[in-house]
C-alpha cells in the first residue's frame, strides 16, 4: 500500500479504487481481443494462401500435412509462415493501438485525480 503524508503530517493511505482495477481489466481485454484475433485471421489466411497455392501448384500444403507419414516442404513453409506473418501484423497493429488508447485514458485519469495522489508515479507516455 502507499501511503504520504497530507496535511497537518498524518500518514494517510492513498490507494483508491482507479488503483486497484485499472491496472488489471484494460490489460487483459486487449490481451483477449489480440489472441482472438491473432488466430482468426492466421486460420482465414491459412486457407486463403492454400488456396492460392493449390490454383498454382495444383497440391494443397493443408492436405499434405494433414497426411500421416509426409514431412513439411516448401509450400507448407511458405503457407503456415505467410499466414503466422499477417497474422503478427494485424495483432501488433491493434495492439499497439488499443495500448496507447489505454495509456492516454490512464493518463488523463491521473490528471484529473486529486493533488494527494499525484505524487504517484505516473507513466512515460504521459
């Protein structure tokens, strides 16, 4: 807990409940909605780029590997590793966004936060 002096020098606690809450649910809501769609566009990229390639090569990288007894070559390279790249791409973007939406909301609610709990340390982006 922290705790500082206010006053007429009485120690008086200082946690609140925008201390208490608003470090644990923003988190992992952009944690959930990042992983949610970080597989829903791999899976959906995965079978476009199978089809892609299936048009091309006239073999499918998705039924070569879901062969028992047959080993990864290069379009199941190139297809699972181009669908986990886009995938990367669209999570970070979002993320990153849904992050500095988060940090400006605690930010300003640090700004507006009476002058006793200001003396906490604040964020860098602030």
């Amino acid at each position: 807990m922290v705790s500082g002096l206010v006053g007429n020098d009485e120690l008086i606690p200082m946690v609140t409940m925008v201390d208490k809450s608003t470090g644990t649910t923003a988190p992992l809501i952009i944690i959930t909605i990042s992983r949610v769609l970080g597989f829903s566009v791999y899976q959906q990229t995965k079978y476009a780029i199978d089809g892609m390639i299936s048009k091309v090569t006239g073999d499918s990288p998705l039924a070569l590997v879901n062969t028992p007894g047959t080993y990864p070559n290069l379009s199941t390279t190139l297809c699972f590793g181009t669908a986990g790249a886009i995938s990367g791409v669209a999570t970070t973007l979002l993320t990153c966004k849904l992050f500095v939406q988060q940090d400006s909301l605690l930010c300003l609610i640090a700004e507006k936060a009476p002058l006793r709990l200001r003396r906490m340390p604040r964020r860098l982006l602030c």
